[in-house]
C-alpha cells in the first residue's frame, strides 16, 4: 500500500458532536470480403486503442523557453530582479537574472509578460482537497449519502482550481479512505490535472475529537483505528498527553515522515512543540511563551487565517449555530492575535489555508490576511508561501524558490504585489515541472 508523505494528528484541538451457418459459395465470398473489411477495421481500432492504454504520464515541459517580465521574487526574500527572465529547459530551471544579461538562442519561445512579477510556485501547507466545501449546502448529510468515492470525484475539480491559483504544490493533512493518495496517484501519471501532492491519508484524533465524524445516531458512523480514530485522553481535556504525542512523533520520525499537529489551544500548542511536531497547524490562542518555545525548537506556525475568517462568517450568517458558532467566533478574534504573536516572536511561518472549510482556488488570500492581520511585510507573506512552505515540507532542495536546477514551478501575477499585496489573487500565469497550464 502507498505510504503517506507525512503524519497529522488532532492534538489538543477543540471537541465536536457535532460502491455461424452454412453458407452458398457466392454469400460465402461476400462473407470473406465484409470479413476482411471488418478485420482491418479491428485492426486499425486495436492500433488506436493500444496507443491509448496505460496513463498518460507526469506532464513536463519540453525544450527551452524564456519567461519576462517587470521583476522576479525568487522567493529567498531577497531583493526583486527588475526587468528579469527566467530561462527553463525541460522540467529545470537553467539560468536566472536580469533579460540583457540573458543569452537567448534563435528559435527560442519566449513569453513576455509585461509588467507581471515572476514568482515561485506557490505552496499550500494545510488543505483537504478531498470532498465537499464547508458551506456546501449538502454536507450535513453527506456522510450517509455520499458514496465513498464521491470525495475522490470532487478532489479533481478541487485540485485544477488549486493548481490554476498558482498553487503548484500542496500537503493535505488528512483524508478518509486514502483518497488524498489516490488522487495524488492520478495528478502524478497525469489523468488529473492538479498540483504536486504530499499527503497524510487519516488524520488521527481521539472519540469525540476532531477528526471523529460522530454527530450520527450510535451505531451509523463510528470510528475506529481505520479511520484514524486512536484514543488517549477524555473528551474535554487535550487529546494527547505529551507521552502520547511523543511516541507518535517518535515512531513518524522513524519512518522520516514529519508530523503536523492540529492545535488551537495554548496548552496543547506547547505540548505538541515539546514533542517535537513539525509545524503546529492553526495555533489560534497561541501565547508568548508558546511562540517562544516554536521559534527556539524551529517549529513552523501554519496559521490557516482563511480558515478562521470564513468560519467566522458562516456564524455570523446562522449556518455555523450553537456551540460550533461560538467556537468559530472565539478562534477567529483569537486568530488576529497569534499570527502578530508569533510574527513578533519570529516563529517561522509556512502558508496554509485550510483549504475545504474555504472554497478551493480562493488560497491566494492567505498571503493578503498574513499581511492584515498579522502585519506581515508583503515579502514575508510571499516567502511563507514558497521558501517557507518548501523549507517545512523538506523539499527547499528542489522547489520553493527560482534557482538554476531546481524544478521549473513558476508563477506569475499581474502587477506588483510587494505595492499590492492582493496582486497574488491575479495569475496570468502556471507552470508546473516546466509545463505551462494556464497563460492569460
């Protein structure tokens, strides 16, 4: 069985209840005559059909093409390239700088766009590509009527919008019944269009906690290991005791997977940091003595501000009620707080928008949030969805930002988006493994 890229928890997160004749000498000529003509129609169908058998194969691109425009962010942090190209030969980026410096051989396709700004692909640390979007009005009974593989289904919609967002690659930290590795699977030997996937399969969570569907009658939906559903501590508290979470961390470093933990709770970002987890996802009440504890141990924050906006007004438009809407309200003004917490306590930040509770495609406004609410540089926003994202993900060696050699995910806005930040919702441009998929 495919093995998942990384492992995700609930850990200490809030709670929730919520498939022939004889025939005369003269038919028997025109017989032997249809019967050729049929046989050679069959064999030229057999031709055809073979050179369509098997997957299509990864998309990449082909040959040399040069790539210009006003600036390049090359996503280091470092000061823009003015009037930059980018030349890529295959699936690689071969050389980088300003265009007069760039050799460019006769015949070479080159694509200039004007006043755009050239930048890594983008990289979403936090989705779940994986079903329908919180807000869609058929969710609440989607777990009964839903059949297993619809999720998988609505995964490569999800995925292209994704992609042409400028998102050339993405962790989805959690999925029921491996679909995130199936989907995965069909995006790599290029039945589906969409981007480069690491991937988590079950989040893991206790009874009653967050990854546990059980707001259904005894007996209709219950979890068990399968789903991902590992008991630790009682329904109220936080899900994991440190032991717990250090074990998992342990036995996931053994495997050189990476752990995230979902955590809202300021106790349970602390426990979850002291264990050793990869990046803390969400981080919503997270206080000073937390951030200073992530940034010595290097541990990301994935602040997913999306997230808390847009459950924020689904309670305050009535379709989030209860207990679930005050919960909602209380993690999204807590939110605010933390990313200038962590901001001011250099706790090294990764984009994620928890893609799934907002609509896919819409991720680029994380970038616009970390600025607002967080009173992040637009730089710094811009390097957490590209260096920052390839640095947690542990692939900084061969995406994240444009250097010769590495892999040619490239992407590019209309406009000046360190003037404007909201510039990085106007792609005019994807490339993914040196393959274009959207050119305005």
């Amino acid at each position: 069985m495919a093995v998942p890229d990384c492992v995700y928890f609930a850990s200490p997160g809030y709670n929730r209840r919520t498939s022939f004749e004889l025939f005369s000498p003269r038919i028997k000529m025109t017989f032997r005559f249809r019967f050729s003509a049929l046989f050679l129609c069959l064999a030229l169908y057999s031709v055809s059909a073979v050179a369509q058998i098997g997957a299509p194969g990864e998309r990449k691109g082909t040959g040399m093409i040069v790539i210009r425009a006003a600036q390049i962010i090359d996503g280091t942090g470092g000061a823009p390239i003015k009037n930059g190209a980018i030349v890529t030969t295959d699936d690689k980026i071969s050389s980088v700088g300003p265009f007069a410096a760039i050799t460019v051989p006769a015949g070479t396709r080159v694509i200039d766009l004007g006043d755009a700004t050239l930048m890594p692909g983008f990289i979403d640390a936090h989705t779940h590509i994986v079903g329908r979007v919180l807000g869609d009005p058929e969710i609440g009974e989607s777990g009964m009527r839903d059949y297993n593989s619809f999720g998988a289904i609505l995964a490569t919609r999800n995925a292209e919008r994704t992609l042409m967002a400028g998102f050339t690659t993405i962790r989805n930290v959690g999925a029921n019944n491996f679909d995130d590795l199936a989907i995965r699977k069909a995006i790599d030997e290029g039945w589906v269009v969409g981007p480069r996937m690491l991937t988590a399969g079950h989040s893991l969570g206790i009874t009653g906690g967050h990854c546990d569907s059980n707001g259904y009658r005894p007996g209709l939906v219950d979890g068990d290991i399968k789903s991902g559903i590992a008991d630790g501590d009682a329904v109220g508290a936080t899900q994991y005791t440190y032991e717990e979470m250090k074990a998992m961390v342990d036995e996931a470093h053994k495997l050189e997977r990476k752990v995230a933990a979902h955590a809202h709770g300021t106790e349970g970002i602390k426990i979850a940091t002291r264990a050793g987890v990869s990046s803390i996802e969400h981080g919503s009440f997270l206080d000073e003595e937390g951030a200073r504890m992530m940034a010595e141990r290097g541990t990301f924050l994935v602040p997913t501000l999306m997230a808390g906006e847009g459950v924020e007004k689904l309670a305050k438009s009535g379709v989030l009620k209860g207990l679930r809407g005050e919960k909602a309200l209380a993690a999204a003004a807590a939110m605010r707080s933390a990313i200038k917490v962590a901001v001011a306590n250099r706790v090294p930040i990764a984009l994620g928008t928890d893609a799934g509770v907002i609509p896919h495609g819409t991720n680029a406004r994380e970038f616009i949030l970390m600025v607002e609410w967080g009173g992040m540089r637009p730089m710094d926003s811009i390097v957490a969805g590209t260096m920052g994202g390839a640095r947690l993900l542990g692939l900084d060696k061969s995406i994240g930002s444009i250097v010769p050699g590495k892999i040619a995910d490239i992407i590019a806005v209309s406009g000046d988006p360190l003037a404007d930040i909201r510039r990085v919702e106007n792609v005019v441009l994807v490339m993914k493994s040196g393959a274009i998929y959207r050119q305005k």
